[in-house]
C-alpha cells in the first residue's frame, strides 16, 4: 500500500515504530481536473481523521488513528487488503473465506450502528488474520446514515468483489453471507430492488462491450445485479456460514449503554432516503 499522487508522489508509507507498523498519510495533490471530479483533497483528509476519531471511539471496526494534523493522518498497521488475500490462490481456501465473511461483516457492524462508508472497495478492508477494519473515510459523512448511503456502499462491496473475483467465486459467497447474517434487512433489500430495475437495462451493456478494458467493469455490471437479486449460498463447512465462529467482536453498546444482540437490531439507527 504505497499510493502515489498525480505528481508521482507517494501518499501513504510506512514506519515502523518500535514493534509497531504505522501507516503515514498525507493529503493527495490534485490536478485541476481531478479537484473538479473529487472535490477539495484537504477537506477529505479532514473528513477522514473525523471519522477515524468518532467511530473508533464507539468501537466499531474502523483503524486505530495514532496521529492526525491538517496534513498528515497515522494509522495502525491492520492487516492486508481484503482485494490481496482473496485474489492470492497460495493462501488456503478456507483463510480466504474466513477473510471475506469477515470483511462483510465488518461493513455490516457500520451498517447496524448507522454508519456509512462511502466507499467500501475490497482495498479499504483490511484483515489481520482475525479481525476485519475498514480504511479510507475520506468519503465519510457525520450523523445517522440513510438507507440510500448504506445501499450504495453495498453495491459498491459487491461491484468490487464480482470485478476482483468473478461472480462465481466462493469467496464472494462468504463475503455476502458475512455481510448478510449481521447486518440490518433494509441496504439489501434496496439494492435488490434497485438491481431488479436495472436488469431491464442491463443487456444493453453489450454495446459497450468494445469500450470495457482490461479490468472487466462493464462485463462485472449484469453479474452484480444478479447476486444483489439472488445472493449465492455460501459453502461453508465450518460453522462460520450460520454465524457460530470467526465473528466480529461484540457489537457496540447502544445509546443508552445497553449491550446489543447483534447488528440486525440497530434498524432504529437507520434513516430512510
């Protein structure tokens, strides 16, 4: 993870410090195009150690923010991206699968504390052999998320796991299966219905076949639709499909202190669109 900028230099390094491995951040420098397409740079940075200051301060699975100023962000080292171990055909398959449920599922922890991400692409969760995090608020927005916001970080999970991995693939099973047994009803109930009214359109997609490149975005569009419509059973042996084993910690208390039993019953936090 050593991103660079449009002017080749490199945003994100790492240190280590003592037995620490910290991860230093510095805002992107944009060109006038690219400021034009994102917005302000610095007002992400900012948006970002916000985030990473208020939800880890409600324990959710978000990385742990060591230092932040206007122009650098450090963060705890948490893993790998999810996007490396599930496309690495070295690691066993059950690691991978371990791995992606619990990517889901750290997206569905957000989701039932009414968080959105903004943009959960497989590169902004990581996996430290036990725990999934989430990285990359710049995104981020305050306050009790809508329903709308948690559909499109979903299809956005989704999308980006059909791309990496294909539709067929069990560990996009595992990912959905995690994402599914521990979140709230209501993000996948609207991006099936927002995918069922787009697979009407969706064959005319292949007249833009000829402009797909190599990374296969277009090609990704009517299978993701499809597992959003009908997600694939995860074929876990090992318990973890139900939810018996590798789940995420305990879910945060709620706004009174109480403990809750389990994402699916934070709906109440959940805006609608």
């Amino acid at each position: 993870m050593h991103a660079v900028d449009p002017e080749g230099r490199r945003r994100v390094v790492a240190v280590q410090a003592g037995d620490r491995r910290i991860w230093v951040k510095r805002p992107e420098r944009l060109t006038l195009r690219l400021r034009l397409q994102k917005g302000s740079s610095d007002k992400s940075f900012a948006r970002e150690a916000v985030a990473l200051h208020e939800l880890s301060g409600r324990g959710l699975p978000v990385a742990e923010l060591v230092a932040a100023t206007p122009g650098l962000l450090a963060v705890a080292d948490c893993g790998e991206p999810l996007r490396t171990i599930l496309r690495d055909p070295a690691r066993p398959a059950d690691e991978r699968a371990r791995a992606a449920r619990a990517g889901g599922a750290a997206l569905a922890a957000l989701h039932g504390a009414g968080v959105a991400h903004g943009r959960p692409d497989l590169r902004d969760i990581c996996w430290d052999g036990s725990r999934a995090t989430l990285i990359d608020f710049e995104r981020y927005t305050p306050g009790p998320a809508s329903v709308a916001l948690m559909r499109t970080d979903l299809v956005i999970m989704v999308f980006a796991a059909v791309v990496a991995l294909g539709p067929d693939a069990p560990e996009l099973a595992a990912l959905c299966a995690g994402y599914r047994r521990a979140a709230p009803p209501e993000p996948w109930q609207a991006a099936a219905r927002l995918a069922r009214g787009l697979a009407r359109v969706a064959p005319l997609l292949r007249l833009l076949a000829p402009l797909d490149g190599k990374r296969g975005e277009i090609a990704a569009v009517a299978p993701t639709l499809r597992v959003l419509i009908d997600p694939p059973a995860d074929g876990a042996t090992d318990g973890s499909a139900d939810g018996t084993a590798d789940r995420l910690a305990d879910p945060p208390p709620d706004a009174s202190g109480n403990p809750r039993s389990g994402c699916a019953g934070a709906p109440a936090a959940i805006t609608k669109p």
